[in-house]
C-alpha cells in the first residue's frame, strides 16, 4: 500500500511540476534545452555555443530529444523525465535505507515538498541533485560494507556530477578521505587505483571526445567563470549575507527541509544516538553537509537553484538517519508530514491553475505568460533561417525553427563589463557588427536597462537602428 502511494505520488508530482514552464518559460531550463537539442559540430560547446555549464545535462536533453524530438511539448517531457530521475533517486534511497513504512511514507512527502517554490529553472540543479543522491548512496555502502566496488561506482557518478555543475568538486575531499579508509582495508591497493582512474578518465575522455572541447575550454568556461565572478568579500561579510538570506530559510522551511533537519539532529543528540552506529558514517555524512554549506557561503548566492549543493547532502542525512532511529511517537512523523504534503497541494494547485484556467498548455502567448507580449517576434523569427539574438534565454529556438547565428548564452558579453571575452564569442560579436546593412537584430530589454553598458553593446548600438519594442525583445536593423 505504502509502495503504490509513493508511486502515485511521484508520478503526480512529475507530471504537474513541470507545468510551470508554460507560463514561466524559465530563461534557465529554455538555454539548457535549446543546447542540448542544437549543439553539433558547427555549434560547438565552449565555441559558437559557450555556457559555464558541463556538458551531462545537454547530453541527457540531447538523448531524450533524439528519441521524441524538439517542440514545445517535447521540452515539457525532457522536464518530466528530470524531475522523475530526482525524486526516483530520493524513492531508491528511501527503500534501501529505512523498513518503517511510516518514515518511508513521510520522506516520500518529504521528497515532493522538497520541490516547493521551484521552478524549471531549478532543473539542472536537480538533475546534479539526483546524481549526488546516488554517488552517496554507494559511498555510504562501500564504507558500510568495506567493498571497493560501491565507491569505484560513487566515484564516477561524482564526476559526472562535476561535469554537470564543477561546484560538485567541493564534495571530493570527503570522497577522498573514504578513498583513504578503502585504500587501507584493499588487499589488492593498485587494482583498486588503477579502476578508479581508468573508469573516471573514461567517463571524462567520452564528454571530451563527443563535444570535440580540450581541457583550456572546459576551465575557461567553468572554472576561470567562478574564480572571475567570485565576490572577493571576507569571511564575516559572507557569513553576514548567509544569515539574512531570509527568501531561501523561508523556502527550506516551506520545502519541509529545514524543520526536518532540525528534528532530525534533535533526535539524534537527545538520544546519544552517535554511540550506535559506526562512527566513520557521521564523519562521512555530516562532512558532505558542511562542505556543501561552506559553498554556499562562498558563493554569496540566495538563488534556490545554487542551494541544492548544500540541500542535497542535508536531505539525504535526513533519510539516512530517519532509517537508523527508532521514532515512539507517531505524531512527530504525521503532523509535519501532513503539514509539508497540505503545503505542496497548494503550490501544486497554483501552478495547474495558472497553466489550465488561461490554457497555457496550448498557447504560448496566454495571459499569464512571459511571452504573452513577444508574438510579433516569434512569428518574425519563425520566417528566418538564422537569426541574431542578444540575451536570448533559449525559447526563441524552441518555438520556431531558426538556428542560432550567436552563443545562445552571449548575456555576460553584453552585459558585464568584468566579463571576459573569449575568442568565439569576439569572433561573433564582429560578424554582427559586419552584417549587411538591413539585417535584423532582437536584443533583450534586460540588457539595455543596464545603466552602465559594455563597451561591446555600445559598439552594436552604434551600428544598429532601433526599430519597434516587441514585448521583451527590441528589434533592430543594421545600419
């Protein structure tokens, strides 16, 4: 019974959560799909097609989109299928580490409410999430179990978590220090080495190979991008702004997170309960909680789609040790549980009711979406070829069948003045600037709000004349 509902639940949540994407259209998941379906080998990644994103999600998009194609409704399924691999992920751990059918029931909730007020722009973030999930599901079983074959396992899902977002790297001093307790205990220690290395450097040399980039592309474009953008404040100052992120504590608590924790951890030190389990597991575990929180105070970010690096490793801690305890009373499971599953059928039911009540699901230009304003330009844009747009946030390519001329992601060019140009990208710029004169250009208006303009788009300021406003894109032609 327990199992069918958790199932129920899932597929529900999969299904509806995705929807906001049609009256969001979220400019985060739009880039991600876009070039997932469009890199190839005269788009490249980190050339024509640059983002400080590693290559896995497009890959994962790129393979669901060879098989059902790109569309609209497409992008809606590319989507489902994202956030069914995150909760079936929570769903497997659950099942393998708790027998309370109770617990199970609530962490399931848990699960679901975890997506509260997110949106698809949380998308890749949740797909890092679900491959983090796993890789400490069988580090927690190598450790448990003194086999290295789990951790070899682990290890080359934290890499493709690395080559999703590079934040995940923070996570490999703790996989080290298993690698270390492991490495004691093998009675064959160069065997050990050696798979390791071999199925970790396959994994990377295969991501490498099918997008055509080389090592100064890839720290160009994800590592040198966070030491650039990295806000050089002191320790204080970070710890000041981690306290007052007062929208992200207030959505862990909606999410269910934050208050789980917290009974989580009171339950635990009220029973001593440390004395009972293997101490290298706590070590382990709270380890990957606070390297994720020290992240997060790194990057200064109270965007929710960055909070899931420290979130992940604190929802799994939940799960873990909710199937190592003994809860007596029933109640401190049901009434959060019913609370955190009241508060996710009324963000549920908000997202349904703005898709279906001013039908989204059929028309992109519905009252309550983004581009309710923009038809004139999809409709223009749909006639083209190729087309020149400056901060596209990648459903101009998803709604017609043109192709782009620039980097979908050419934002920080325009944009950031401490932005640091690469050769791609200068090459592009000059080819939009050399246009033949009547050429047409779409710019978003974000990027002309910006009250202190780079050097590049004044340059194509210059050699563009403004035509109309055309909702969120003005549209130019070359001089």
């Amino acid at each position: 019974m327990i199992k069918k509902s958790s199932f129920f639940l899932i597929i529900t949540c999969s299904i509806i959560w995705p929807l906001s994407i049609f009256y969001n259209w979220s400019s985060d998941f739009g880039i991600y799909y876009s070039m997932g379906n469009l890199i190839d080998n005269d788009y490249r990644l980190y050339k024509e097609s640059w983002d400080t994103k590693g290559p896995v999600y497009f890959f994962f998009l790129k393979v669901i989109g060879e098989i059902i194609g790109k569309g609209v409704w497409q992008s809606y399924i590319s989507l489902i299928v994202t956030t069914l691999f995150y909760l079936v992920s929570l769903f497997f751990i659950i099942n393998k580490f708790v027998k309370n059918d109770l617990a199970k029931l609530f962490l399931v909730i848990l699960s679901i409410a975890s997506l509260n007020f997110q949106y698809a722009t949380s998308s890749i973030a949740i797909f890092q999430s679900s491959l983090y999930i796993f890789s400490y599901y069988f580090l927690i079983r190598s450790i448990e179990s003194k086999n290295s074959y789990p951790f070899l396992l682990s290890t080359i899902l934290l890499s493709a978590a690395i080559l999703t977002r590079i934040d995940a790297i923070v996570y490999s001093f703790v996989f080290f220090f298993a690698f270390i307790i492991l490495l004691k205990g093998s009675k064959s220690k160069l065997k050990f080495i050696l798979l390791l290395i071999a199925f970790n450097f396959l994994l990377v040399f295969f991501f490498f190979s099918f997008y055509g980039f080389n090592i100064t592309e890839f720290y160009q474009a994800n590592i040198d991008h966070y030491r650039q953008f990295a806000v050089p404040s002191n320790i204080k100052t970070k710890i000041y702004i981690l306290i007052y992120r007062t929208d992200q504590l207030i959505e862990l608590s909606l999410q269910g997170i934050l208050p789980s924790f917290i009974l989580i951890l009171g339950i635990i030190f009220f029973n001593k309960f440390y004395k009972k389990i293997d101490l290298k597991n706590n070590i382990i575990i709270f380890s990957l909680v606070f390297f994720g929180v020290i992240f997060s105070i790194y990057s200064e970010s109270p965007s929710y789609r960055h909070a899931n690096i420290f979130v992940t490793p604190i929802l799994f801690l939940i799960i873990y040790y909710l199937g190592k305890i003994q809860i007596k009373n029933k109640f401190v499971l049901i009434l959060p549980g019913l609370l955190f599953l009241i508060i996710s059928l009324v963000f549920y039911t908000m997202t349904i009711k703005k898709v279906f009540l001013s039908d989204c699901y059929k028309n992109i230009f519905c009252e309550n979406s983004n581009y309710k304003q923009s038809k004139k330009t999809i409709e223009e844009v749909n006639k083209l070829k190729n087309v020149d747009v400056i901060g596209s946030n990648g459903w101009i390519y998803v709604f017609t069948d043109a192709k782009p001329n620039l980097s979908i992601v050419n934002w920080n060019l325009y944009f950031n003045a401490n932005f640091y140009p690469t050769e791609y990208t200068i090459n592009q710029h000059n080819d939009l600037i050399s246009r033949k004169r009547g050429s047409n250009l779409w710019i978003n208006k974000l990027i002309l709000n910006n009250p202190n303009p780079t050097i590049y788009l004044n340059e194509v300021i210059n050699h563009y004349q403004f035509v109309e406003d055309q909702g969120l894109f003005f549209k130019y032609k070359k001089k």
